[in-house]
C-alpha cells in the first residue's frame, strides 16, 4: 500500500529533531496525520509541523519529567486528535553518571517513567494502539560497557524488559508494544561519547529508524518485539 497509515493518527514524543523528527516525517509519508510532543524545542517543531500539509496534526507541549504534565499531556493529546492510534516514545535524555541526582530523577521519569505511563493511560483508555519504545542498542551490551553513562543505560534496559510482559497483558485490548535499539546514529548533543566498533561499514542512520517506525505501526500482527537497527553493534560484543 502506497499509504499504509492512512486514517491513522499518531504522536511522536521529542519529534521536533533528530530522529523523532525523521519518524515524524516517515510516518506522514505514510498517511499518518501526525501530532509533536516537545518540550523547549517549539520553534523546530513548528517548521517541521509546516512541511507535513495535511497530514499535520499539532503541537503538544510538556516536560515527561513532570508526571503531572504527562496526564495534562495524554488527556490533550486525545481531546484535540480524537484518539491515538499510534504513539512513539522517542523522547529521552542522555545525561552522565556524574550529574546532579536531580537531573539523573529527571532522567529516569523521562526515560522508563513516562512511557510507561502512557501506556497505562492507552490500556485504560481501551483503545486499539501501536506503542513503539525508542530504546539503545546498549541495552544488549555488557553493563560494563555503559560508563560514564550506566543511569541511561539501566533505564533504557528497564524499558525494555516491559516490552514481553506489556505486549502479552495487553494483546486482548488490541494493543501492540514493540521497540527499536538504534546503534550509533547521532552523536549527543550535550556529551562527547565515541562511537562503537560494529560489524557492518555502513552506520545506521535516521531514516532506518523511520522506516522500521512505520513497519511496526502498519504490521499489525508484530507485538512483543526489540528491533535492532545498529549494524551488528550487539553481536559485535558476543563472543
């Protein structure tokens, strides 16, 4: 199908950049009509809303550290869409051990904390859904690997490990959980961190990580499923 999320409507937390906005792009390519969740970047958000025509659906803003902003989040989210059909987890910090333990609380509620709870707000709202969880190829690597960031890593594992039990408990509501581990796509922003040995020459990219967005929303017997999209970063460190 030339359009296989057509009628569909669907949000991408942190979409306004990097690669929540390249999910953002794929899935309005698909039919989808598509809603940003950001936080302090509202300028980037309204110039990618702009280019998305008529599959643009709006702008919600939030900071996922907040739980009370993530209900207010939810609630807006289906009062002006009408309903999610598709929600994509992509927002996330990426913080240093040696940070202040409030930003590493933040951390950790933006996140494991905030995806899960908008799970259970889709569980409770008993609405058919795709849930897609952005995770990190790390996830699958020794935890010794992980300094000078082990907080982010255990958050990211702890997400998902949800994914099978989520993915069963919520199959009778029709609501499907999957994941995507991404290598080393982007470098941080914020921290220099080097870029780990693979075994593919070619590095995983933004539009992958769109693609296989748009593969999980519109496959509709995929649940339970972690997709790495890392060029064997994760076998790389098997023996």
């Amino acid at each position: 199908m030339d359009k296989p999320l057509g009628g569909r409507t669907a949000l991408v937390t942190g979409g306004a950049r990097r690669i929540g906005a390249a999910i953002v792009r794929a899935l309005a390519d698909a039919g989808a009509t598509v809603w940003i969740h950001c936080n302090r970047s509202r300028a980037d958000a309204e110039a990618l809303l702009a280019t998305l025509g008529p599959r643009a659906g709006g702008i919600l803003s939030a900071d996922l550290a907040n739980p009370g902003e993530r209900e207010a989040l939810f609630a807006e989210a289906v009062r002006r869409s009408g309903g999610i059909d598709v929600w994509v987890n992509n927002a996330a910090l990426f913080l240093p051990d040696s940070s202040d333990p409030g930003a590493l609380a933040a951390q950790r509620a933006v996140n494991r904390d905030a995806p899960l709870a908008f799970l259970d707000a889709l569980a409770a709202a008993r609405r058919p859904a795709c849930v897609l969880h952005l995770l990190d190829a790390r996830i699958a690597l020794p935890p010794a690997s992980d300094a000078p960031f082990a907080r982010y890593a255990d958050a990211k594992r702890a997400l998902a490990a949800t994914i099978p039990g989520s993915a069963r408990a919520l199959a009778p509501l029709d609501i499907r959980v999957n994941g995507i581990a991404p290598g080393d796509i982007l470098p941080p922003e914020t921290h220099r961190e080097r870029a780990r040995p693979a075994l593919l020459p070619r590095r995983p990219a933004p539009d992958d990580v769109a693609r296989a967005a748009v593969f999980a929303a519109a496959t509709p017997s995929l649940t339970g499923q972690i997709l790495f999209l890392d060029s064997g970063l994760h076998l790389a460190a098997r023996p």
